[in-house]
C-alpha cells in the first residue's frame, strides 16, 4: 500500500491566534511583533500584499502602518501555545499517527486511512479544525514529508486551490514542480538554492531529476534524501516523540539601550536560568556554553560592538548555579563600556540525555556535597518558578528589571487567566 501524508499547516498562526477573539479583525491587516515590539514575526495576508517582509524592524515601516491603519500586538506565547494545543489534539482524532513538527504544523500519517478521496478527507480536516478552534489551515499532500511540504506551499500561495491538494499524482506532481522555485523546496535553504542555480537547477522539478548520488557528492546526503522524497520514495519517518533540542538558545532584545554591566549581568543571568529550566524539562544536559551582546544594527549613527564566546564545560550539566556562573565569566571578557547595547542572549549545544554517564572533573568544586544537591535543589527551585512563573530567578538576575522588554500592544489572556475571559450575554 503506498503511503499517504499529510502536513497541516495553521496560515499566519499568531495573526489568526489574535483573530479568533477579535472576529472585527478579519480581512484587516495584522502585524504581531516580537519580543520588545522591535520586529515583525507574523503578517496577516493584508500586511503581506502591502509588500512588508517577515523580520523588518517595525520603525522601518511605520508610514505604511499609519497609512494603511494596521493593528498591531506583541507576541502573546502563552495564548498561542494553548491554542496550538487545541488544534493538534483536534488533528489526533483523524490520523492514527501524528507529528508535531512546530508550534503551527504538524504531519500526519494517513496511509489506508482515506483512499477513496484525500481531497475530501483534507476538507474535512479543515472545516473541523476551523469549527473547534477558530484557526484556518491548509492541507498538503503526498507520498513523501518533503511532497506533502511541498502540496501545502503551493495550497496557501494560491487560494484558488481550496486549501487542499494532493501531490500523490506523478502528473500533477510535475505540473507543479516545474513552476515553483527550488528555493521553496523543504531543507533547501538560500546558500544551497544558490549553488544549485548555478548549476541550472532554478525549479523544483530541475532538482527531482538529479541523480541522487550526484547531489550527495556535490552537497550532502540531506539533499540527495530530498531528491529521493521529490521523486515519491520515503526518505524521511514520522516522528511521534519529539526529538530533544539539539541547542538551547534565550535572548531578548531590551525596552532600552543598556550600558551598565550590572544591568547586562542580570539580563544575562535570567536568560540562562531559562535556558537552564528548558534543558531539565527534557532531562538532557549541556556541555558547551555560549554569550553574545551586542549593539542596535539597525542604528549606524551609535558606536556598533558585538562579540560572542563560549566556553566548553568541565562536566555536562543542567545546574542553573553552574550556567549562570559560566554565562557572568563570559560576560566579563566582552563587555566594553561605552556602548550602548541593545540585545545578549546564552546558547547551550553539546546537549545530551542526563542518564547518559559523564566524566566527572576530580577538581570541579572545592565544597563537599556540592554536586550531590544539585538535582533535587534544581527541581525545587523548576517547582517554584511554575508556581510564580512571574518571579523566576529573582535571585540570580536581580530585583530591578528595568531591561526588561516592553509589552505594550499585549492581547488578553483569553484562555489562561478567568478574569480575562470572554463573556457572553444573552438577551
């Protein structure tokens, strides 16, 4: 029996999130801002034919914004989150196995599930999703992850399709590929696409003819696995478990330029306490520590710095203590006073299972006992800050957060909090 995925993909997910309790928004243009208000990270289909770009700092854009009256929110993760839950556990009830690939996508394993009409099963899919949780989706596709990826593109670029298509077709398959770009292939990024044009390949149906082999000596194996996928053969399984994060990172750009270092210290220590919390929520470790700070890019007329560095860890952990004293270490190699700093942020890699054995560094800590309290002090300390999540890491990153970024355009909590609910009256 040939095989049958899908990949469901929520249109402008954070967009849609705000518009679900604001109906009066629907089919005006919609910009939700990222952390601090400073960038653009979703864009109703209105902002979109305005020609605004993902990722522009909102001032760069402000004439079209007062122009054009565009609504505007900061990122609301919590809400966003909790509807992204919704809709997964709604998309369980139609496959036997389901991937959750990102906050707004997931893949869906529907082999002799729906033979008779996918089309129809995908209407149904949205029309149901829709219905319980009020977020529109397209639906994609195909024999492979990387064709279903692919049948969704092309079923949110152009409406015309319904929102459905289906790629399991060798005909309509090439149909398709020889008008799309082979830069919206999934996995290829804009440094391969480039070296591919330059060899000819300019669409998606250029790269499906390439030899596999060839691909692979030329590029790497993931781009001879998708040239396999392009061509209908399962390169790429389902993941029901969601794998580890191979990288950790937590930044924040700040509600105002920050040339102290005790204020960049405390930033800093925040950040890599979160980043800590994340790395024992999987029950994995780090072994490898990185910082970077640096000034406004976008601001030529100030001084520009940024620098970053890392240091390899003496032995694995997920100790918030031994982070946040590594992450200050780091710092004081690169602050430089006089400059006027605009964002820092800590990544941890070299991630692995904590029941993974370490070696273990004779010297590590002085103090007896040191690393013995370390697990369960760590998860004393998860339980308080889920308690008073507003409060975490009070200790290490200080009292005063006046760095802290500005939310101001933030939307209600709709579905986390019971005085923010919604309420209906009926006369």
């Amino acid at each position: 029996m040939a095989s049958l995925l899908a990949l469901v993909d929520c249109n402008n997910f954070y967009v849609s999130c705000e518009r679900v309790f604001r109906p009066d928004l629907i089919g005006k243009p919609v910009i939700v801002l990222s952390n601090g208000d400073g960038c653009i990270v979703s864009r109703s289909q209105e902002v979109k034919d305005l020609g605004i770009k993902m990722g522009v700092p909102v001032y760069q854009v402000r004439h079209l914004i007062n122009k054009h009256h565009i609504q505007l929110f900061s990122s609301h993760y919590s809400l966003y989150g909790d509807l992204s839950a919704r809709v997964m556990s709604v998309l369980e009830e139609f496959a036997p196995s389901l991937e959750v690939y990102s906050i707004d996508e997931a893949f869906l394993d529907l082999t002799g599930v729906c033979l008779k009409d996918p089309m129809a099963y995908g209407q149904e899919i949205r029309a149901t999703v829709r219905r319980n949780t009020g977020i529109p989706v397209c639906v994609g596709f195909g024999p492979t992850k990387t064709l279903a990826k692919l049948a969704n593109f092309a079923a949110k670029k152009w409406p015309r399709i319904g929102g459905v298509l289906d790629l399991s077709d060798p005909v309509r398959r090439e149909k398709l590929m020889r008008t799309v770009p082979v830069n919206e292939v999934w996995g290829i990024g804009s440094r391969i696409a480039a070296r591919l044009n330059q060899l000819g390949i300019h669409t998606v149906w250029d790269l499906a003819r390439q030899p596999a082999e060839r691909m692979q000596a030329q590029f790497n194996i993931t781009v001879a696995r998708t040239v396999l996928e392009l061509n209908g053969i399962p390169c790429l399984e389902l993941e029901a478990i969601a794998p580890d994060k191979q990288q950790i990172v937590c930044s924040r750009s700040f509600s105002r330029r920050l040339t102290e270092y005790r204020e960049l210290s405390e930033a800093l220590a925040e950040f890599a306490s979160r980043a800590a919390e994340k790395l024992r929520s999987q029950q994995s470790v780090t072994g490898h520590l990185s910082v970077f700070i640096r000034t406004n890019p976008f601001n030529p007329q100030e001084p520009q710095y940024q620098r970053s560095a890392g240091v390899r860890l003496k032995a694995a952990t997920q100790d918030t203590r031994v982070i946040v004293s590594e992450a200050h270490r780091l710092l004081k190699e690169l602050f430089r006073p006089g400059y006027r700093y605009q964002k820092c942020g800590v990544q941890l890699s070299y991630i692995q299972s904590a029941s993974v054995p370490g070696q273990l560094d004779l010297f590590d800590r002085a103090t007896p006992g040191w690393q013995a309290d370390s697990p369960a002090l760590m998860q004393a300390m998860d339980r308080i800050n889920r308690r008073f999540p507003k409060g975490i890491a009070v200790a290490a990153a200080g009292f005063d957060k006046a760095w802290q970024s500005k939310v101001e355009r933030l939307s209600q909590r709709y579905t986390t909090d019971w005085r923010e609910l919604l309420r209906v009256r009926c006369d």
